[in-house]
C-alpha cells in the first residue's frame, strides 16, 4: 500500500513538473516587446541636399607694389570704398645693391661704347664732307652713333628706377594704387613694413585685398553621390549664419569637374550665384548652407523611413507585415525619393498592409526608484 502511494506521488509531482515546464517555456519564448504597426500614405517628397560652405566675394583683388621697398604710409583702411585710381600707399624704395651696381656698370660701358661712336663718327664725317667714303657707309656709322646715345639714356633710367622707382621725381619714392574699384576687405602691412614686388620667382608683398561686395557668390563642397543630381542653373536657397530667418536666392553656376578627398570622401566644389537683399549688408566669409531640390514627386505611396530594415547580407531595403496577432512576416520593398523622413515605396506594400515598429523599446520600470523618491 505504501509503494502504490509513492508511485501516485511521483506521478503526481511529475504532472506539475510538466506543467510547470511547459508554462515557463510558453512564456520565455514570447517577446518582452509587444509592437504596435503603422500603415503607408500618400504624401508630396522633396529630396533635397544641404551643401556647407561660405559666401564670398566674386571678384577679390590684391594689389601689390611695383617695385621693393619700405611702406612710408597707409592712406586708406579695411572697410573703405575707393575708385579705380586711389592713391592705397607710398612706397620708400630701397634698390637692391647687387641691381644697383649692376645698372651703375650698365651706365659706364654705355657711355664708354658712346665715345669710341663720336670720334668715329667725327672722324668718318670729315672724310664724308671730303666725298672720300659713300653716303652709303657714312649712314651705317651715323646710325651706330645714335644707338650708342640710347643705349646711354635707356642704361640710365633704369638706373634711376632701381634708385628712386621712377623715371620722374627726385625722391625715391612710389604710389601704389587701386586698379578696381570695391571695397578693402584687408590691408595685411603695416607703415614700415618692408615689401617686395611681383617677379618670376615670388608673388609679391600684397599691400590690399579689394572686392565689389555688391556680387557674392556662395561657395560650399558637396558629396561625390550626390553630384550627379546637380544642373547648372538650378535654384539654390543660401542661409547664413550671421544672419537669422532669412533665406537668399541663389542659382548654381559652377560644379568642380575634379573631386578632392576629404577624410576618406570625395568632395566637390560648387559655386552659386547669390541674389542679394539691399536690406542686409553680406560680410566677406559669412559661414552659409545651401539647399538644393534633387527631385519632387507628388502624391506617391510612403512610409516613415524609420521603418525601413535592410538585409544584412545583400543590403537590400525591407519591413515587416503583420500577419497575426504579435506575429509579423518579411517583404521585400523598392524604395524611391527619401526627404530624411518620409521614403517613397515604388513596390512591395499596399496601403492596407501594417507594418511593424521595429526599433521600439519597452520603458524601463523604476518602481524601486520611485517608492525611494
């Protein structure tokens, strides 16, 4: 009596077991996530990329001295509107001592070269007056004699320019002036700097930076996969960063035909023609964002892109539909126009399919934290 006792017992605990088991299994292998669906619609989508970059001048003029030397004085300031012909700076010319001894002894062989001329020609005249030599001859060192005192007279001004800058003028002294009119963006010297002039091996000292504020261009870098989407001539809206809710008109005038990479991408330069506000006055180098409109469509099948999954293997874009209760299905989709948020779908969904959130989460109980608090 008692075995059949311990066997109706075992039998018994081994049913609860079971059940135990099996709820604890049921109950393990449902989600901790219950997730909610959302359906497609139809909507307008404007793709649109933003290009950073800077407003700057189109045009920007440096101007640089004539010949080296040391700045005497400064006649104008950053900010200042001048003509074409404004006096800028004054220039103390300092000759170089090689160039100088160099047009010294240019001089003395002239001048020698001048003298054996004249008393050849003297002598050939008297001869000439006698009719010993020909019209012919005679000429021939006449026109020797009159080189000979140009070399003279050329030898000799630039003698002068090496020393004083100039063939006119006593002082050594030189004028550097505007040669566009604008407005003097930057005077990068100061009065007794020394300044070089523009030769084949050196740019030059720039004295000024000149530019017509009144035509600005924006000029900003784009991603290479997005290039190909740009035309010459398509509207541009220009934010700047100084300046608060307002947008610029702008048209896209110039598209880099070389990329440079930047940090393993490849960037390239554009350029937009900016339509300016007479209300606003546009500083040099003002930080800008523009927005271009790569393609619009209206009235097309959407879902919030945040649905969107992309398989793992082939990177191909997918959702999941519902199929039952918590229960969900894979399909494959063909996606269109993006705006960030909404993405259009060419195929795979209808508008009466639901479609998972998958990225939910489930909040995070702080029951603990607030019978603490």
């Amino acid at each position: 009596m008692k075995k059949f006792f311990k066997i109706f017992a075992l039998v018994i605990l081994g049913a609860l077991l079971g059940f135990s088991g099996k709820y604890l299994i049921d109950s393990n292998s449902k989600s901790p996530i219950t997730f909610t669906t959302e359906k497609a619609f139809k909507t307008s989508i404007e793709e649109k990329t933003v290009a950073t970059g800077k407003v700057i001048p189109e045009e920007e003029v440096e101007i640089k001295p004539q010949v080296s030397g040391i700045i005497e004085k400064i006649f104008v300031k950053e900010g200042d509107f001048i003509k074409t012909g404004d006096l800028i700076a004054k220039v103390k010319v300092v000759p170089n001592e090689q160039s100088l001894n160099s047009a010294r002894g240019r001089v003395q062989n002239a001048r020698i070269a001048l003298d054996n001329s004249q008393q050849e020609y003297n002598r050939n005249k008297a001869l000439f007056d006698k009719g010993v030599i020909s019209t012919q001859d005679f000429q021939n060192i006449k026109l020797r004699y009159n080189q000979a005192e140009q070399e003279v007279r050329n030898a000799a001004n630039d003698l002068q320019i090496i020393r004083q800058g100039s063939t006119g003028g006593a002082q050594a002294i030189t004028n550097v002036r505007a040669s566009v009119s604008g407005t003097v963006l930057e005077i990068p010297v100061e009065e007794g700097d020394q300044v070089i002039q523009s030769n084949n091996f050196n740019d030059g000292t720039t004295v000024a930076s000149i530019a017509d504020l009144d035509k600005m261009i924006f000029e900003g870098k784009v991603d290479e996969a997005e290039v190909s989407k740009l035309k010459i001539g398509m509207p541009l809206k220009v934010s700047l960063g100084a300046i608060r809710d307002k947008e610029f008109e702008a048209k896209l005038k110039f598209v880099a035909p070389k990329g440079t990479e930047e940090q393993g991408a490849v960037q390239f330069k554009i350029e937009g023609e900016v339509y300016l506000d007479d209300s606003y006055f546009i500083r040099a180098g003002y930080s800008a964002n523009a927005a271009m409109i790569l393609g619009t469509k209206d009235n097309v099948l959407a879902i919030k892109e945040a649905l969107l999954q992309f398989d793992e293997e082939n990177g191909d874009p997918f959702v999941e539909i519902k199929t039952g209760d918590q229960e969900f299905e894979k399909r494959e989709i063909r996606i269109g126009l993006s705006d960030g948020i909404n993405v259009e779908i060419t195929s795979g969904i209808t508008e009466e399919d639901e479609i998972k959130v998958w990225n939910k989460t489930e909040p995070i109980k702080r029951d603990a934290e607030n019978k603490n608090n």
